[in-house]
C-alpha cells in the first residue's frame, strides 16, 4: 500500500508562495461575511486587509484500513477518497497514507514530523491514535483524529464529530489544544491505562481480528468474565503516598473514559498535569453489576469501595506478573509498573476555528 499525494498543486503553481507563507492573498482566501471570522488555527482574517500572511498547511493522513471493520459502509478507497478531497477543500498541501502492520502508523508519524507537516491525521482506532500521537509527541506538529474503531474514548472526550468529513475538517482548520500524555512502562498514553481486569479484556479483545471487533463482542465477553474476575493485591506509591489494596481493576486515565461513553474517571482532565488512579476493589457478582450504570452514568468514583487518587506518578507493585494495557493495546505482565503525566505533551486539533465554515 503505497502513498497518495493530494493537495500539493496549490503550493506547486502559486507564484505568491515564498517558502511556506503567502505574502499576497489569492482565491482561497476566504472573503469577509461582514465581520471576523471565527479565530482558529489560521488566525483571523479580513478581505480588506492588503497584503496578509496566510499560512499554507502540510498534512499527512495516516489510515489505518482495517479500523471498525467497514464502519459505516466505507471501504479503504472510500476512506482515500474522502482524505483527499478534504485536503483539496481546505487548500491544505500533503499526503494519504494507508498502514500496512501494527507500528505501521508511527512509523508514518515520525517520517512526517522530521518532514515538518503541520498536523499528523489518525484515522483509525484507540491503537491507531495511539501509535500516530505517540510520533507527534512534544513536536510542534499537532495530532489530528478521525474515528474509526470500536471504543474511540479519546475522540469522544474532545468532541471529534463522527462523521468522517466533517471530523477530517476539524483535523485540518479546527482550533487547537494543548493536552497532557501519560507514560506507562516506557510507553506513550493519551487515555487510559490499566492492569487488572480491563487489561485483560484488552488482551481478549486484541486476539480478535480488527474486522471482528465491535462494541457488541466486547460486552458479552465482559458479562462473560466480568462476575468472576479475581481482584489482586496490589503495593501503590502515589507521588510518595504508600497504599496497599485489593482490586479488580486499577485504572490510570489522562480523559475521563475508555469508549463507548464508559466513563471509568469521572473527575479527569487531560490539561490538569495529572492522571487519576482509580481503584476498584473486590465485591460479589451482584454489586460488580450495579457498577454498570455507574460507568455509563459517570458516578464509578462514588461507589463504595473505590478509591480515587491524582497524582504525577504513580508505582503499582504485585507479587505477580499482572496484565496491563496502554489506550487498550496489551502490555506484557510485570511485577512493577510505573506510570507518570506529561504535562502539555500533545497539540491536538479540536472543533471550531474554519472548520466551523
């Protein structure tokens, strides 16, 4: 699967272009409705306003084919299609590239920063956001998000529309901001991390075919597992804090939820230069289930028997090999994990600016 390149004849055949800014304004600037335009990542403009600086973008969308199956109805080519006309639409100059493997995608995304894009589009799942993010990280290039998986936690805290065009719009003329990442056993998060039994749903979901996947097998095999899963002791150190308990679940989230709108760390913020560990101890099959409504009502953190911390860095310690998961792709078990934020460490494009128009 090779590279598509789209959008490079405004640059290549616009005599204005000195380097990578237009010193004279043309036909794609836009024309003032009687006002302003909203503020963005181009800045403002105004028609009247004679020369303007307006500067020219460089993208790379990276697809990942398999993402979400064929989500609605669009194929690999519909995917290419769509990518290329929104980078003739916004008069941004770059590239279409479709994975080939797991890694694939940052691979892409670091060839794409040293190349000095702008804005690095991942179109794809958790695990494609992660791997394109990742190559991103603490650059002056900011990560753009079309989604495509199953669970898209990420995506859904920061409002990516869901429908493909007008998301790929966001990622190429929205605002940007400035989000905390997190790194757990020398792996880069955006979302969440964990160990325990999400991780092992992580694992169980991975072994699946990206064309099997889907939110419908993920909860059947959660009520499959999820009444007998055993909880585990654990040794915490939470910014110096020393805490010994016994839980299901131990969660470290950057945004507040997993996907799917299961909000597993109601209080978190992704700009507070902090994760949240939340801890869910051990309880019977019945109190395992009330938790459901909690998850998906955003109150898990006030149910009885969870304890919630916030912290820079986090130490978990178990007396065996535990299972763990970064933005739920699949770790390999360890006795001692660490976990720490990094604060501001992603630009991430989200709604408004000229994705508005």
């Amino acid at each position: 699967m090779g590279t598509i390149s789209a959008g490079k004849r405004s640059l290549d055949h616009c005599p204005l272009v000195r380097g990578r800014k237009c010193q004279l304004p043309c036909g794609s600037v836009p024309s003032d409705p009687g006002g302003p335009a909203p503020p963005g990542a181009f800045g403002s403009w105004r028609a009247a306003v004679i020369p303007v600086e307006f500067p020219l973008m460089r993208a790379v969308i990276i697809i990942n084919p398999v993402a979400g199956g064929r989500a609605r109805g669009l194929t690999a080519a519909d995917r290419v299609g769509l990518a290329r006309r929104a980078l003739e639409q916004t008069g941004t100059a770059g590239e279409v590239v479709l994975t080939e493997r797991r890694g694939h995608a940052r691979e892409l995304s670091v060839e794409a920063v040293r190349s000095g894009c702008d804005v690095v589009v991942a179109w794809g799942g958790d695990g494609t956001i992660n791997e394109v993010g990742a190559g991103v990280i603490a650059s002056p290039a900011a990560l753009g998000v079309v989604r495509a998986g199953s669970g898209n936690g990420m995506a859904r805290e920061l409002g990516i529309p869901v429908d493909p065009q007008a998301a790929l719009r966001v990622a190429l003329a929205g605002d940007e901001r400035l989000v905390d990442a997190g790194r757990f056993q020398g792996r880069t998060f955006f979302n969440v991390a964990g160990i325990g039994f999400d991780a092992w749903m992580a694992g169980c979901f991975d072994s699946l075919g990206g064309e099997r996947r889907g939110l419908a097998r993920y909860t059947i095999a959660t009520f499959r597992r999820g009444f007998t899963y055993p909880a585990a002791e654990y040794l915490l150190d939470v910014d110096g804090e020393r805490l010994e308990t016994r839980a299901l679940v131990l969660a470290i989230a950057n945004f507040r939820q997993y996907g799917g709108n299961v909000i597993v760390a109601p209080p978190a913020r992704p700009d507070d230069g902090l994760l949240d560990l939340v801890a869910v101890g051990p309880r019977g099959a019945a109190s395992r289930l009330l938790l459901v409504p909690r998850l998906y009502g955003g109150t898990l953190h006030l149910a009885s028997g969870v304890l919630v911390r916030r912290a820079r860095r986090i130490t978990v310690t178990t007396a065996e090999p535990a299972p763990s998961h970064v933005d739920g792709e699949p770790m390999p078990p360890a006795v001692r994990i660490e976990a720490e934020v990094l604060p501001g460490a992603l630009r991430v494009r989200v709604p408004g600016g000229r994705a508005r128009l």
